[in-house]
C-alpha cells in the first residue's frame, strides 16, 4: 500500500505504475469521525471513500493522477485536497532473438522498455539474472536450456509466456584424422 498524509495540501508524483496494474492507496494518518474522498484519472477506483482504496489503472501510457480530502463527520470541516500526479507505463518485453542456436552461436535478447532491466532466468534450472541498460545483449555462451522467467524495468515487471525459451546445444567436436593400415 502506498501512503501519503492527507492533510498536506500540494501536487506531487508518486513512483511510476504499470499499465493494467492494480494498486492499493491509503492515508497515512486517519482522523476519527473522518471519511476520505478520492477522484482518480486514467484509472477505476474501487470505491471513492475510505482510508483505503484500490486502483486499476488504464490500459494505456501517460499521466494520471489521484486525489484525496478528508471530511470530518460531526463539524463537516475538510482538508485541503492532495493531487499526486501518476505516470502510466507500459510493461517491459523481452524474447529470445532464435529459439536454438550450436554452440559459439550467438543467443540474443530483444529487450523493451524503460532501462535500466533485469532480466531472471534458468539456464538447466538453475535460477540466474543479468541487469542491464542495453536494449539487446547476448547470452553468455554456455550449453543448455535458457528459459526466462521474469524482466523487471525502472517502472514494471512482466513475466513472459512467449518467445522465452532457447537452447545453446552442445559444441560438436572437431573430428581427428587416424591413419588406418
């Protein structure tokens, strides 16, 4: 949950959001007899009162924003209105340029998004990641089955279910020359 006290008045931003994400908001310090009032957008609230909501934030990049007072119940004096500013991004991409490659092959990532990344992954199961702030890399060049599990950018992070499995095969070896009879 991400909070911040209501009885501040200005305009801020919070840390960037991922497109299509769910978050939790609250108030950091509630008053009795107070009910909180929230507008949002670029996003869906789960409900406007409460010390507490959930945002689903749009599908699409760009600003949004999120907004809160307090009411007090018996004086029906209120707070200032707070405005946070709240930058939508979209998820990152990654994928494997080629499913499989032999040995001294290059095995390249595509990566996309807002750098700097890091990429999770399994090479014959055994968990590993990389960070990066490149765009494309290579795999180091070592046999066996590389499948990535996770990439995380400045702002999001997204596991894939496509083009996230390659496999560097094993090197042929050099054939040797005998002299027969």
């Amino acid at each position: 949950m991400l909070g911040f006290n209501a009885a501040n008045s200005h305009t801020a931003e919070l840390s960037p959001v991922c497109t299509s994400s769910v978050k939790t908001y609250g108030v950091e310090e509630t008053e009795e007899n107070t009910v909180y009032y929230w507008e949002v957008s670029g996003g869906t609230l789960s409900s406007n009162t409460g010390a507490e909501i959930s945002v689903t934030w749009d599908d699409t990049e760009g600003d949004g924003s999120l907004s809160v007072y307090g009411k007090n119940t018996e004086t029906n004096c209120t707070s200032e209105t707070v405005v946070y500013i709240v930058k939508r991004k979209k998820a990152p991409s990654v994928a494997f340029e080629n499913s499989a490659v032999c040995y001294g092959e290059p095995l390249k990532i595509t990566l996309s998004g807002s750098k700097p990344f890091t990429v999770f992954y399994t090479l014959n199961g055994t968990e590993k990641s990389i960070e990066t702030d490149k765009t494309e890399f290579l795999m180091d060049n070592i046999s066996g089955k590389y499948k990535i599990t996770k990439v995380t950018d400045s702002a999001c992070e997204f596991s894939p279910t496509e083009n996230n499995e390659a496999e560097i095969f094993k090197a042929v070896k050099t054939p040797k020359i005998i002299l027969g009879d």
